[in-house]
C-alpha cells in the first residue's frame, strides 16, 4: 500500500514539474511580444545611436536596452555591461511626454510636464533622502517666468524671475533667498542688453560692482569678457578671429602682472599658449592631436626646464598620462574602472611610491 502511495505522489512531483516547465517556457515565448525589448548602441550621454541585436550588445563599450509598455517606456543605459543609467517615460496618449524618471548615481530625478513644457522637477539623494523640488510658471509665450524652489518639504527656498522686452528677450534675472520670517535676499544676478537682433552685453554678479561683463561682436561670437570685484578689474580678456576659422585670445590678469595668450585651430581645439609676467615670457604650451582629435602630447617650456606629457586610450577612453621632466618619467596616471585610478611616481627612471584613489579620495599607498 505504501508502494502505491509513493509512486502517486512521484507521479504527481513529476506532473508538477513538467507543468511547471511548460509555463516558464510558455512565459519566455510569449514574454518578448508581451514586453518588447529594443537594443542600441549608444555613448556616455545616452543617445540611440543604431539599433543592434541583443546578442551584439556587450561588443560595445555603451549600450541602450529599450523596453515599450503601452504608454511607458523604460530605458537602461549600460557602460561594459553594467547599468548605471535607468530612465522611465511615461507618454499622453497625443505622443507628448507626461513624465520622466532618471536613476543615476543615487540621484532620482522627477520631472513633470504640460503641455511640453516641464512644470514640477523632484530630485532626491537616494543614499540620506535630501533633495529639493523646482517649479516651473511661464507666461502666455510660454517663456519661463519664474522657478521656485523648495525644500522637499514644501517650504519655499529661494526664487528665480526672469524679465523680458516686448519682443520677448531676456532683460534680467533675479535672484531672490527666502530667509523665514518674511526675511527676504535680492540679487540681480543677470543683465542682457540687445540692439535690434543682436546681443550685445551680458552681466552675471551679485551687485552692479562685482560681477562678470561679457561683450559681444556683430557677428554674435564673443569680443570680450571683463571680470569686476567690488568696482576694481580683476581681469580683461579679448577674442580675435581669423577667416579660416582660428582662434585667439589675450587675456590681463591684473593681481599677478599675467598676460595670457593662447591659440585655438578652426575645430576649436587648444594648440599653443604664451604666459608673460610683465614682460618676461614665464611658459610655452603646445597641445597636439590625433586623427580622432582626441589630446595625445602636451609639452611646456619652463625656464627651469621642459615638462612632457603622454596620453594613451583604450577605445575612446583616456587609460593613462606619463609625465617628463626633461626627458626623465617622474609620474604616470593609470585610470581604473569606477572612477578610481593610480599614480606611480619615479625617481631617476624607479617607480617608488603609488597612490591608489577612489572618487578622487587617495585609499592606499605603496612604497617600492
């Protein structure tokens, strides 16, 4: 009897089983149609670059993978397989963006729109819950108007209004800190002035003697940037353009008796640098680039001497600088995962010491 007994329950075990399995198959089958899955090659700042398949995503150093539920899509950006970007949209039934919810570095960000235009921004600190909430008005134009900003809470922290000329343009920006007690702080933090179409001057400060001038040529391109502290000139610097699209500037830092000038190439890219105090040359910079574009040599002429620098990449990633002295490797970077890396320090061409850091914060030392 107790033979019978077993093999009915062994019966049951393996009918169980088999059930079990066809529903998980049944599941995975059905589960893609259900959610479907989207993959992209993608870069550090997310973008959907080309759609790929599933089995070629972990060739790229940056990945997207795109799930679509009804109105809500949900993205995850990976760098070498690991997520560490999660984004939801949440969509109107008119195509129109609803909501959005980013995860990154511990940091969620919550922003609310209308009618396309973001209204309500939440972002919380995961790791000790502090965060704050914007609040977005805008006038009939829909041009912003003003953003509060409050304590999570609910309490009102400070206040940003935005004025405008009847075309529309921005005059100033105000910046008003509420203290309790109907205490309140005005700072006219931002001035623009145009003539017809064009920007000719802007103003960024806390008051009309301490702030940062920023003068604008015909072109619209920048002519010159003139930095006050409390009525003195703190520093001038000019800009001066080629036809071929070259770039350079001068610039006067007045504490220190510096003159800086520098040269840029039609792409934008930094090539050459000249510092004088008064009128005695102090350093001579050259930068010079690859076929990528990306920085691969760096020299500086001292009077002391000639200091060299060496970038070398892995893929499109910087993975180590060498540092010389006069022809002698005295440091050299190596960049990590996780934004943590080493140096190595040398002396007559021995390594000697290396410093371990982790998010900029030195953790370990070893001595040779």
């Amino acid at each position: 009897m107790m033979i019978w007994k077993d093999l009915i329950k062994r019966s049951i075990w393996i009918t169980f089983s088999m059930f079990k399995k066809i529903l998980i198959l049944l599941f995975l089958t059905v589960a893609p149609f259900i959610f479907p899955q989207e993959y992209y090659r993608s870069n550090s700042l997310g973008m959907e670059l080309s759609k790929i398949p599933r089995f070629r995503a972990d060739e790229f150093e940056y990945y997207i993978e795109k799930t679509i539920n009804d109105n809500r899509e949900k993205k995850i950006l990976f760098k070498e397989s690991v997520p560490i970007r999660e984004t939801e949209l949440y969509y109107l039934p008119n195509g129109a963006i609803e909501r959005e919810i980013t995860t990154e570095n511990d940091i969620r960000t919550e922003r609310t729109y209308n009618e396309s235009l973001l209204y309500r921004e939440r972002v919380i600190n995961l790791s000790d819950q502090s965060g704050y909430v914007r609040i977005y008005k805008y006038n009939l134009n829909r041009l912003i108007d003003t953003v509060d900003e409050l304590s999570l809470d609910g309490k009102l922290q400070s206040s940003l209004s935005y004025e405008r000329d009847s075309r529309g343009r921005l005059i100033s920006v105000v910046k008003s800190i509420y203290l309790g007690s109907d205490r309140i702080i005005e700072d006219q933090i931002s001035k623009y002035r145009f003539e017809e179409q064009n920007l000719l001057e802007e103003w960024h400060g806390n008051d009309e003697l301490t702030g940062t001038f920023i003068y604008y040529n015909r072109n619209g391109k920048i002519s010159e940037i003139l930095k006050t502290h409390k009525g003195k000139t703190e520093s001038h610097k000019k800009y001066f353009y080629e036809l071929d699209g070259k770039l350079s500037t001068e610039e006067f830092i007045y504490a220190t008796d510096e003159r800086i000038i520098q040269f840029f190439n039609p792409e934008g890219y930094f090539i050459e640098e000249f510092i004088y105090i008064k009128e005695n040359l102090i350093s001579r910079t050259n930068d010079y680039y690859d076929y990528d574009d990306r920085l691969v040599r760096r020299v500086r002429v001292l009077p002391e001497g000639v200091e060299r620098y060496i970038f070398e990449y892995s893929g499109e990633n910087l993975s180590s600088e060498k540092m010389f002295f006069n022809g002698e490797i005295y440091k050299e970077k190596v960049y990590l995962e996780d934004n943590a890396y080493y140096e190595d320090f040398f002396s007559n061409g021995e390594k000697i010491l290396r410093d371990y850091y982790k998010d900029d914060e030195k953790i370990e030392t070893e001595i040779w």
